[in-house]
C-alpha cells in the first residue's frame, strides 16, 4: 500500500509520541459512548486506553475483547499502583472507581463518558487537583457548573476541554471558520437527528432502543429535546451566542432554505437579532451541524452565492456529520499535545438549560434522570432563566418537589429543592454567588 504522508495533528501526535510515548487516556464510564471509545483508541495511533472504570467488569472484558484485546491485555485493577503498573506492562486496566484514574500517575487525560452531572463534577475536580486533563463528553455537567471546571483547570495548569465529536464543537469549528473570514455570524446549531416529541417517556422506546443497541433512558433524553437544549446552551456558553426565545424556535428548515429561515426578520426569517443558537427540525440537516453567516461587503456576499451556497444575503455553512465518539479522542491529544482546549466555557454566564416538568408533580416526588418520566430540559438566556429562578438541568436529578408543578411549568427553586448533599450543588451555589456581579450586564 502507498504510504501516506501524516498531516496536522496526526502529524503532531505522532512526533509526540516519538518523544513522550503514546497518550495515555483514562475512561470514566463503559455505556454506549464509553464502549466507543474502548474501540477507537485500540485503532488510533500515538494515543492508547490506559484505563476503564465501570460497575460491570465482566461485561467490560467483553467488550475490550469485541474492541480487539486479547485477554492478556487487560487487566482488573484496585489500587493506583496496579492501574500504573498494568499500563507499564502493556495492558489496559478495568477499575470498579473513577477515582483511581485521577490517582494512577501513568494516566495523562480523563474523559468522563458518563452522562450523570454529579458524578462528572466529583470526577473532574478529582482529576484536576491530580493534575490530569479532563475531555468532558458529559456536557450535562458543563452546562451546569464548566465555567467553575474552567477555572480549576487553569489553576491546577492542566486543560478543560468539551469533546470533539460532539454537536457543540462541530458547530463551533464552523463558527471559528466563518469568524477567521471576517463574516458576520446570524445564527449557529444542529440539525436535530430523533422525531421530537416533548412528552417522551423510555417505555414508549424500548423497543427502538433494543434496535439500536441504546438505553431507552438515553434515546428518550434525545427524543424529548433534552439533549438538543443542552448541547445549544454549551454552543452558547462557549461562544456568547444566545437563545432568540425561551426554548429557542427550532423550525421546520430545510439544507436549503436554513439561511432564509434562521435569519433575523428583516432578511426574511424569524430571528428576532444575530447571533443566536437554534436547532431546526428540517429535512436533510441532521445528523449534521450549521453555521448561519453573512457578508460584510457586498462583493464578498456576490462571491458566497457564485459558489452556489446559496442565494444569499444569509448562508449556511454546513457540515453534514458529527462522528460523536469516534472524534473524542482527537480532544484528549489536543490537551496533551498542544495544551490547549477543543472548547471551553466562557468566563461569564450566558444561557442557561433548566428543567421544564412532562407531568404533574407532586409535593414530596424526587426527581429522578434526565430523559425518564419527570422533566425536560428547557434552554433559556441566563438573564431569562434568573429571572424565573429556574432550576438548572444539571440540579434535577436528586431534587425534591416542594409545591404542585404542572406539566409544562418551570421546575423552580421556589418549587424544588436540589440535593444539597451533591458536589454539583455546592458548586453551583458558589457559582451563583459570584454571577451577581453580572445581573444587568448579560442577556
């Protein structure tokens, strides 16, 4: 076969590795998007699984197995100093506690592929003040505490980054593109992949998720615009673009009318201002990203529309794919190798993902996950969801219902209380706090 010649970052990775040895990655979680990653760092160069947590060992064999390691090349781990010495000998390490990637000194960066707000917010200030990198693919957590992750990182000198791969960092390599042009950016987001049904509850799903070998909890978390919400206010949080309306408009835009939809109203569409988040529910966007520009100069806009991106004085910038979990690991490599993050929250609030209640809840109820029976997420402005008193998405799970929520009410402080037992809680108090400084100075 004719060799290739490397280029960018495998051509980066792969000096590193020359000099350093392979990037050694530690995986919190062994789901769907856990088991991804087993098998996609078995095949990428320069970068290697140095360990897995998971509370199904066995099933984890298995599945390190079907990535292609032999049994020789894995082994169960208890302690740090067996997690290091698996790694030194070869193989990957399985531990039944993520604490111990933190610990175990041979591990460089911590991908939490958990999905649970709380326990990404234990793990990753664990990791932090071990000094390791953290790839947050649990963007519940980011959305909910990452400008606190933020600043852990830098003071521990160490990188907290969101996770290529992933709808919000897709979008915004689009969004840097169209910036490093000069053009003007009307709107940024996703095309949404699931039929939307905001009543969405797992057992109307089971089945479909047996087909597609997901958790039905998971799929319904898409399904119910859950999802979506939480990966536009990350988009948001990470770049300063805002919600047009409380729970954004997410119309029915096709590939090709997407720019004379989500465009602001004296263009044609429906946006209220530039510079917005949204998703559309249109036909042939999903499963892929957008980027809404405009250009500054007349000759720039009559150029754009020559090279049929469309007819203008708004285009689309699209990219038809996000490789999800197969992207991840680039986002590990570029916080070991350039230090530097994929995607990080800005230092200043933006907007906000609460929970809206699907049914009646009543004084007394914990809430339970996110995409069971309980609530929704609902993006908003940070300035909207304040003013509210929302509870933020990443507080629901552990809450206690205090007064009578109808189905379709905001899910409040003034009507739940978050588990205060939880890290995720403290942290937010302590973020809360500080944002008053804010109040009147953001959307």
């Amino acid at each position: 076969m004719h060799s290739i010649a490397r280029v960018g970052l495998a051509a980066d990775l792969h000096a590193y590795a020359d000099k350093h040895g392979a990037v050694t990655v530690g995986v919190a979680g062994a789901g769907q998007m856990g088991i991804d990653l087993l098998v996609q760092l078995r095949l990428m160069p320069g970068v290697r699984l140095g360990a897995v947590s998971t509370s199904r060992a066995a099933e984890t064999e298995a599945a390190l197995a079907y990535a292609g390691y032999a049994p020789e090349e894995s082994a169960r781990a208890e302690r740090a100093a067996d997690v290091d010495a698996a790694i030194e000998a070869g193989r990957a390490a399985i531990v039944p506690d993520a604490s111990l990637l933190c610990e175990a000194g041979r591990i460089d960066v911590v991908v939490d592929a958990t999905g649970s707000p709380s326990f990404g917010t234990t793990l990753a200030l664990k990791a932090f003040a071990a000094g390791k990198h953290v790839v947050m693919l649990n963007v519940e957590a980011d959305i909910a505490v990452g400008r606190h992750f933020n600043a852990a990182a830098k003071r521990a000198g160490v990188v907290y980054t969101g996770a290529a791969g992933d709808e919000p960092h897709a979008t915004i390599e689009l969004i840097g593109l169209a910036q490093s042009l000069g053009l003007d950016i009307v709107c940024a987001g996703k095309g949404k992949n699931n039929p939307l049904d905001f009543n969405a509850v797992p057992a109307d799903y089971e089945a479909e998720a047996a087909r597609r070998n997901m958790n039905a909890r998971m799929l319904v978390e898409f399904v119910d615009g859950s999802k979506t919400m939480v990966e536009m206010v990350a988009i948001a949080n990470a770049t300063g673009l805002v919600p047009d309306v409380p729970g954004m408009h997410g119309p029915n835009a096709t590939a090709d009318d997407l720019a004379q939809v989500l465009c602001p109203k004296e263009d044609g569409g429906i946006l209220s201002r530039m510079g917005c988040v949204d998703y559309t529910i249109g036909r042939g966007v999903a499963p892929g990203v957008f980027c809404v520009v405009k250009g500054r100069h007349p000759r720039v806009t009559e150029r754009i529309a020559d090279l049929k991106v469309g007819p203008g004085p708004c285009f689309s910038l699209l990219r038809p794919f996000h490789l999800t979990s197969i992207e991840v690991p680039l986002s590990a490599i570029h916080a070991a190798v350039h230090r530097r993050p994929h995607m990080e929250p800005l230092d200043r609030p933006v907007a906000e993902c609460i929970a809206v209640a699907k049914r009646d809840l009543a004084p007394g109820e914990r809430l339970g996950r996110i995409g069971e029976t309980q609530y929704r997420g609902f993006a908003m402005t940070w300035g909207e969801a304040r003013a509210a008193g929302g509870l933020p998405l990443g507080l629901a799970e552990g809450a206690r219902v205090t007064a009578p929520i109808r189905a379709g009410e905001k899910i409040t402080y003034a009507n739940a209380a978050p588990d205060e037992s939880l890290e995720i809680t403290r942290v937010r108090r302590e973020l809360d706090a500080a944002d008053e400084r804010f109040v009147g100075r953001v959307a």
